[in-house]
C-alpha cells in the first residue's frame, strides 16, 4: 500500500493553520466594496456579483462574512450564527441532524466553534425561487483553516436553486478547507445544488453533506471540481425517506499532478417507489483519482451508479480506481452499476482532424463531450473554464 493510500481520510493538524473566527454581521462589506481582482476569481468559480440574475449572494472570505444581499418574501439567506440565535427550531430540527456532530474528525472540528461560519438559507412553503441563489466560500490568504457550516431548508412544494463556489486566490496555495452541508427537502419540493471547486495546489478539502428527502421531494446534485487541490474526500450522505424520493449526482473531475481526490457517496434508499442515479466522470492527468458511489436499497427502488475515467497520464504515476457499489435489502430493489476507464480512441481523433481540426482541438473536443457538462445558469466566465478542463487535459494526451 502507497504512503497516499495510508493518509486517504486523514485529517491534517488544524494548529498549524490561521483559523480564527468571528464576523459581525453589522460590520458586512457591501458587494460593490469587493474588489475587482477578488470579484474575478469569484466569477470563475459561478459567482456574480452585482447581477440581476441572482435571487441572492452570501461571500464567505477566509473567517469573515463579507457581504450579504437578497431581496424576496419567499426566502430569507442568514449568516448561520445569526440563524440559529434568531429560531430554536433550527437549533432543535435541523443543527447536525443530517451530519451528526461526532461522525468524525473534520465534522467534529466544525462543531466545536463557539460561533459557526456559514449561511443558512430557508425557502417558504409553496414558494418558488425563480433565480438561482449564489454563495462563496472564499480563501483569499495563505495558510488559512475555514471552516463551514451550512443549513438549507426547503419546505414543502417549493423550488430553489444553488450555486456554491468553493475556491482561492490564485496566489493562494495553501490552506485547509472544513465543510459541513446539510440539506432538508420537504415534501414535493425541489433542490438543485450546483458546487464548483476551485483551489490551489497544497489545499487539503474535506466536505461532509447530509441531505435528507421527504415524500416527493427531488435533489440534484452537480459538482465541478476546475482546479484541482493537494487532496480532496468527498463522501456525501442521503437519505430518501419519503415515497418517491429521487436524487441525481453528476460529478466532474480533473486530476493533476500530485493531487488525491476520492469522491463517494451513499444513498439510502428508504422508501417506496424511491431513486437515485450517481454519475462521475474524471480525466486524469496524473495524481490519484478514487471514484465510488454506494446504493443501499432498503425499499421497492429503482437506482444506478456509473464511474467513468478518462487516464491521459503516460508516466505511469497517475491512476484512477472506480470501485461502484450495490446493497440490496428488499427484494424489490432494482440496482444496476457500470465502471469504465479508458483513453481517447485515436480514430475518433483522426476523424475530427479529417474535418479540419487540429489534434489538439480534437482532443478538447471529445473530452468535453465525455465530461458531459451541460449545467446552464453559471456564467460565462464559469464555462470558460469548465472547457479549459478539456483544453488542460488534452495538453497531456497530446
């Protein structure tokens, strides 16, 4: 077993990073303070400031809450102290329910802040969010420990949209990123979470999500990681409790040099005409790349997991392991999974350079179109770089 196999999961000693807290909501920066090199680096990542087609902006720098606007009666977006100081029932229903406090060492990090720094946003009942809400969690020094905390709440028969940007300065390398998501969707209602990760190369990222599914209720879930981090475990949790449940995973990775970046997942299915579909598609250029997705079906469900990896290191150093997962508790669970890693076929490659393309073109071309990346509302600074993931990997093939 490989040295980066043995440290798989481990959290770093927090003690050797900046990770002091507190920001006053009475002190926030409105968006047009924030100045225009970090506003860049926040549009790279899907975040708009100052645009008409956001319902809502949150901005997380380093320890502080920077700035905060939205304007509806059908939502309301807090800083997560302020939240849970205004409603118990927050508190008391929803406060590390769906990720419990003690899971383990990066949650328990979390947990352990006197005053937690995140959003929490709570979408009314009936109520339907027409323009995506946006929110960045941003490192902007060097050697800064952030950790998160962040609730959503959907009540029942309501929609919204989320764009969360995790990301650093490009300046920034290194640092330690701490992240709790929990997600509650109420009966018939509706969840679309898009997060783009954007970091620098010594960052060490650990998200841990639980979203919980009544009756009904759908949550989709898309993931970009852009740049990759020194190491990322990603393992999120959720829980279709309700009939006719669903949840939907699309995950899209790039893999350099030097990086370990595990993405998992479970969904329990555990109700009646309940499902769930887990995609990830990875192209590696070196570095260790894990791909998996685990499917425990505890009622009559219908479910499938597909890895798919794209390996265009020829050094011999970079790998992708796709290990997709099925448990069957009910006789009436239909599960399927599939795994596949490969390369880019060269006639598909000389049939697009037959039609004019060069071969580096070509390449781009047909790993976009494995990536599959069709997730609209995100800006074009944001699709601009979901295609330099093609033109980055396609450097390495060629």
């Amino acid at each position: 077993m490989s040295t980066t196999d043995n440290n798989r999961g481990r959290i770093p000693d927090i003690s050797q990073f900046s990770k002091s807290h507190g920001g006053d909501a009475a002190k926030l920066m409105p968006p047009e303070q924030i100045g225009r090199e970090d506003a860049e680096t926040l549009a790279g990542a899907g975040i708009i400031l100052n645009d008409s087609s956001r319902s809502g902006t949150m901005v997380v720098r380093d320890h502080q809450l920077v700035c905060l606007t939205y304007d509806s009666d059908k939502f309301e977006m807090l800083p997560i102290s302020a939240a849970l100081e205004r409603y118990d029932w927050l508190r008391e229903k929803y406060y590390f329910k769906a990720v419990p406090a003690d899971c383990d060492e990066a949650v328990k990090s979390c947990a352990a802040q006197k005053k937690p720094l995140g959003f929490f946003v709570h979408v009314k009942k009936g109520a339907d969010v027409t323009l995506p809400c946006q929110a960045a969690m941003y490192m902007a020094s060097e050697n800064v420990a952030q950790l998160v905390h962040n609730i959503v709440v959907l009540e029942d028969d309501s929609h919204l949209e989320l764009i969360t940007g995790c990301m650093t300065h490009h300046g920034v390398n290194t640092g330690l990123h701490l992240a709790v998501e929990e997600h509650y969707i109420g009966k018939n209602a509706r969840f679309v979470s898009t997060m783009i990760h954007s970091w620098g190369s010594d960052i060490m990222v650990y998200p841990r999500t639980g979203t919980i599914v009544e009756e009904n209720g759908r949550y989709e879930s898309n993931y970009i990681s852009l740049r990759a981090a020194k190491q990322v475990m990603s393992d999120p949790q959720t829980y279709l409790n309700g009939k006719g449940a669903s949840a939907k995973y699309l995950t899209i990775v790039l893999g350099a040099p030097g990086s370990v970046i595990d993405t998992q997942g479970k969904v329990y299915l555990n109700a009646e005409d309940t499902s769930a579909e887990l995609a990830h598609r990875g192209v590696c250029t070196g570095g260790a790349m894990h791909q998996g997705g685990l499917l425990i079906g505890n009622a009559p469900c219908k479910a499938h997991v597909d890895c798919a990896g794209m390996l265009l290191d020829s050094t011999g150093e970079g790998f992708i392991e796709s290990v997709p997962g099925l448990r069957s508790h009910h006789p009436d669970a239909r599960m399927s999974h599939e795994a596949s890693i490969g390369k880019i076929a060269p006639e598909q490659v000389e049939y697009l350079m037959s039609r004019g393309m060069d071969e580096r073109e070509a390449i781009s071309l047909l790993i976009r179109g494995f990536l599959g990346a069709d997730i609209e509302g995100l800006g074009a600074e944001l699709d601009a770089q979901i295609a330099e993931i093609a033109e980055v990997a396609g450097h390495g093939e060629g």
